[in-house]
C-alpha cells in the first residue's frame, strides 16, 4: 500500500536564532487527517519548530516541505502557502472594537472579495462549527476566556485552511473549557477533514485526542509515537517530562531566555 504524500516533512531540519542553534536533526512527517502533539518543557524550542512551518523562520539546514509544497523562501508564494495555514496563537488576537462576527470575517475580507451576503454566511458556518452562532453580535470583553479562543479557533478557521497549527491553545482556560476546546479540536480535524500540530505543556489534556505525540528537549526530538506509547516509554527524558520532575536529564536551566544573563 503507498503511503499518502504527507501534509508536513521536515528532513534534517536545524533551526537557529542568531548563533544559537535551538533544535537540529529534526526528521518529522505529519499524515493527512493526524494530530500530532508537540510536547517539552519551556524554552526547549516548539514554537519555533512551528515558526518553521509557517515559514517565518527559515532553515539554518535541512528541508521543509508543507501541504506537498517546498516552503518558499519569500514573496507571493509563502504569502499563498500561508493562508493555506490556519493558525491558533497563544494569545487570542480578537480585536477588541469589532464584534465577534467582524473578527471571524476579517481574514475573508482581507484576502477573499467574496461579496458580503457570502461572507457573512461563512461566518456563521464557523461560529456553528465552533457552537457560537449565538454570540455572532457579542464583543470580545464579553466573552469568557474558552469562548474567546473558540472565536479564535473559528477565525484561524475562516478561510479553510487544511492545515490548522495550534500554539498552546489552552493558556489560560479552566479544565472546562480546556476540555471543550480540545474537543472541539479534535471534532474540526475530523469533520473538516484537517491535519493538526498542537503545541502544549498541557499533556494530560492533549495526550487523549492525538494520534501520535513528539517531545522535545534538550535541541530536538526525543520521543515521537502514538500516546499509549509515550505513557509506556521508560526513556528518562519522557519519563521526566511526563511527571514534571525538576531533577533528570531535562536539565532545569537548559535554554535560559536571556543567553548570557547568568555569567
Ligand atoms: N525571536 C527570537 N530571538 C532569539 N531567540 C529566540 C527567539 N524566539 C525564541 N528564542 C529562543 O529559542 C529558544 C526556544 O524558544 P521557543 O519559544 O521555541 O520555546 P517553547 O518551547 O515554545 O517555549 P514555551 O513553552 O515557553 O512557549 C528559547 O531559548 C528562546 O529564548
Ligand atoms: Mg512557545
């Protein structure tokens, strides 16, 4: 049986920000229809394995192909490629002056010349999809913290994009919500037919709705494999990770933010 081409392909991927090199050896593909979580500790480099997926941090080495696609280096090409990315952001980005229905039309207003009947009516289709078609009039102040990141979620969503990349989208949120929300992630990727990245500290919440899970530490990829195998690893750094254990070979000070501030 062939294998379907996958939605991500990182080979030999090395990333840096300035000289500092943060992961390398990266090997990954992602499989239509997965969700894939991206664990580690702080520090340890996930999101800017996501920055390379998005294109905005280019390779120091290796490849990075998306959606079928070398990422382009620039222009026209990763602008396209990009609306092709729906993105989740850690922090919200709703726009406190437009109501929740103008926030979730604005990316089809800026990159679609749909007529406003049409837009209006995806609108709605998202907030459904994300059980807030009642809320289309609120403003963000009046929402609650999960209903804000559904928004969120409907917005990255508006444009349909196959691929969706979630940067701990469950900062903030209660258990409740966070539950919802992941839910809700798992019930898009399969009825919207997506392909999913999910960057969290939050295991115990993700761990039940991905199809496979990656840890990162220490500058790349120590774990990759379905979540029952990720409880059953003996590897110390996993097992270090998943109890949260301060002491292990997950060094506490690996990656300060400041480099250079303990002298
Ligand atoms: N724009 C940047 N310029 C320089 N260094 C950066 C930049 N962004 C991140 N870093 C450094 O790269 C390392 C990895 O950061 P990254 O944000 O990818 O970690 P993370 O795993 O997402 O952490 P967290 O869980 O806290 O969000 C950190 O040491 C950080 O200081
Ligand atoms: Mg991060």
């Amino acid at each position: 049986m062939t294998q379907p081409s996958p939605i991500v392909a990182l080979h030999g991927l090395r990333l840096t920000r300035g000289d500092r090199t943060i992961l390398s050896d990266v090997e990954l593909r992602v499989a239509p229809g997965e969700i894939v979580a991206v664990l580690g500790p702080s520090g340890c480099g996930k999101s800017t394995l996501l920055a390379a997926l998005t294109g905005e941090l280019p390779p120091a080495a290796g490849t990075v192909e998306v959606l079928g696609q070398p990422m382009p280096s620039g222009g026209r090409a990763l602008l396209e490629l990009r609306r092709r990315i729906g993105v989740l952001l850690q922090g919200n980005g709703l726009l406190t002056d437009l109501s929740v229905a103008e926030n979730v039309a604005l990316p089809l207003r800026t990159h679609t010349d749909l007529p406003d009947v049409l837009i209006r009516r995806l609108v709605d289709m998202k907030l459904h999809a994300v059980g807030l078609r009642a809320a289309a009039d609120a403003y963000p102040r009046e929402l609650s913290g999960g209903m804000a990141r559904r928004v969120a979620l409907a917005r990255a969503l508006a444009l349909d994009p196959p691929l969706m990349i979630y940067d701990e989208p469950l900062t903030g949120l209660d258990p409740i919500a966070s539950g919802v929300v992941m839910s809700l992630v798992r019930r898009l990727n399969d009825t919207l037919g997506l392909t999913s990245i999910v960057v969290t500290h939050h295991v115990h919440e993700t761990l039940p709705i991905a199809d496979r899970a990656l840890v990162i530490a220490n500058g790349g990829i120590v774990f990759a494999g379905t979540p029952a195998e990720l409880e059953r690893s003996d590897d110390a750094f996993v097992q270090q990770f998943l109890r949260g254990a301060p002491d292990g070979p997950i060094a506490f000070d690996a990656a300060p933010r400041a480099a250079g501030a303990v002298a």
